[in-house]
C-alpha cells in the first residue's frame, strides 16, 4: 500500500499580481507526499483551478475520501477513472509519476517516453497595472524574449503599446482572461496585429466558443479556460488553433499527455500554461512543453521564495527540473 499526506502551504508573490478576474498576492497550493512500504517517496503540488471554485481545502478533501492509503498498483489511467479532472487528480498523479521515478530509477521523461528533456522558453507574464507600472515591469523584463500580457475589457490596446515601448523587440501574446466579446475582438484584431501580437488567448467566455465560428482573424487564438480535458479539445477545433494544457485544469500529467497525443491528431497547436506555484508545479509541465509552441510555465519568477532545488530560469531560459526536485 502507499501511505498518502497532504499539507496546504502558501507562497508570497513579489507583487500583486492582477488579471480580468482579480489580483493576488500570495499562491495557497495542496502538496501530496505518497510514501510506499519501502520508504521512497514521491510528491508533486496543485494549485487547482480557482474559478471553478477549487481551494487547497476542498482538493484535499477530495484526495482525503480515496482513503489515507492507496493501493500499491494505482496508476495514471485508474486516478483518471476514481477522480474528475482537476487539482486534486493533478496533485496525485504527478506524485505517482514522481514515486515511480523513485521505485524504477527511470526519469518520468523516459517513462512517459519521451527524448532526453531540452531547455525551453518561457513567456514572463506581465498583470494588469496601471501605466506607470506597466512602463517599469516592461523595463524590468528586457531580457526576457517573450511577454504575456494580462488584459481586460478596458485595459488592452493601450497596454499592448505601452509594452511595446518599453521593450521594442519582445515577441508578445495578450491573454483576456474571458474579458472580451465577439464585437470586442473583431474591433481590436487590427490593432493588436499592428502592434505585433502573435497569439491571443480566451478572449471570449468559456462557453461562448461558437461565437468565434467564422471569425476571420489576423492574430491566432489559443483557448485557455475553454480547453478542459483530452474531451474538450475537438470542440475547439475551428474556433481555435491552440489549446493551453493545464495540469491543475486537466488533472495531471497522465491526462496532459493524452491531450498532446490528441491535439496532435487534430491538428491544434499547443502551448502548455500553470495556474502560478513553485518549481515542484512546473516540474511535469516541463515535460509537456516539449511538445508545445508557446510555454507559459514562469509561476516561480513571480514569487518571492521557491523550492530547493529550483529549476533554473536565465532570462526565459527554463531549464529541465533536478530529478531531486521531481521525476
């Protein structure tokens, strides 16, 4: 049997960090420590997913009412089956991933089959401030080759040119958060082509998808809140020509995986993203940016502390997690 624990920590942003839905200032996670009869352990955080209503407490809950021990067997495809997608599943599987790491001496990149893990880029996300702000994070950030920009249904176009500004050269992609509508963004299409943004992501609201039916338009879209799970994806298709993979959303990495497989077959592009969190987080969602366009994996840039061993961040140089952190 595998003995399972969990605890709550919360870890300080830098600053406030603001988008369409609100502003933070510290990142509450749920860590699962598993521990089988030979003492190896493996571990692995979520954050969940906050606007469906998830909280540290209420993931470990779900995780408590599987029971304080859990068959040695247990694997991806059987947690997928005992527990709905999201940030309890996600925080269990990517623990198994790590465990079995542990038991067999092979990295979880290998396991999952995948080429020896390469350096990635990651975007610097930038949240929404006021121009003052927005002038200074832009020239905080001019080493880093590509930005997220958080926008709303007031705030967008003029921050785009602020940015640009301040940071010439940097590739951008602007995120609305579910801020915008149809009409919004047809009307903000040209500018933000103007000023050089290359991808936009979920500007209209999850279940609005069949609004962006027909849409002509000059900068691609990625679905965030709209792309849930391995299901959600063929809804996508036509609408959207990215979907963001989400462990916290899609609930771990054995899911993550699938939908890379699928996205594949459907011929969506995929970035890979995280709902904020340490290392430990980024951990398994590193291995699912090597199959991805865009990686949005920069949650431990915004925090103040982060784990030890970090993963090492140069610029937007994210390279591959110390097995002695996960995997």
């Amino acid at each position: 049997m595998i003995r399972c624990e969990t605890r709550i920590e919360r870890w300080e942003l830098i600053e406030p960090f603001a988008t369409a839905r609100d502003s933070i200032t510290h990142i509450p996670v749920l860590v699962a420590r598993l521990e089988d009869a030979g003492g190896r352990v493996g571990w692995a955080e979520a954050a969940g997913v906050d606007y469906d209503g998830e909280t540290p407490e209420s993931m470990a809950a779900e995780i408590a009412a599987l029971g304080a021990t859990l068959p040695e067997a247990l694997d991806g495809e059987a947690l997928r089956a005992r527990l709905p997608a999201g940030g309890a599943r996600n925080a269990l599987d990517c623990a198994l991933w790590d465990l079995r790491a542990k038991q067999s001496g092979v990295a979880a990149a290998e396991r999952a089959g995948l080429a020896p893990l390469r350096p990635v880029t990651t975007v610097l996300t930038l949240g929404l401030a006021d121009e003052a702000a927005t002038r200074r994070k832009a020239r905080a950030a001019t080493a880093y080759p590509i930005l997220k920009l958080k926008l709303d249904a007031e705030r967008h176009v003029d921050i785009v040119r602020i940015v640009r500004e301040e940071h010439p050269h940097a590739r951008l992609i602007v995120d609305a958060n579910q801020a915008w509508t149809r009409v919004q963004l047809e009307r903000l299409l040209p500018p933000l082509a103007a000023l050089g943004v290359e991808l936009i992501e979920q500007p209209l609201a999850r279940g609005d998808d069949a609004a962006l039916e027909g849409l002509r338009s000059a900068v691609p879209l990625a679905a965030d809140e709209s792309c849930t799970d391995e299901a959600s994806l063929a809804g996508l298709c036509g609408r959207y020509r990215y979907a963001n993979v989400k462990l916290d959303k899609c609930g771990g990495l054995t899911e993550a995986l699938a939908m890379v497989r699928r996205a594949g077959a459907l011929g969506l592009g995929l970035m890979v993203g995280n709902m904020c969190g340490t290392s430990l987080a980024m951990a398994p969602g590193f291995l699912v940016a090597q199959s991805c366009d865009y990686v949005d994996l920069d949650g431990p840039l915004l925090q103040r502390l982060d784990r030890d061993p970090a993963i090492r961040f140069e610029a937007g140089r994210m390279e591959p997690p110390d097995r002695r952190l996960w995997g």
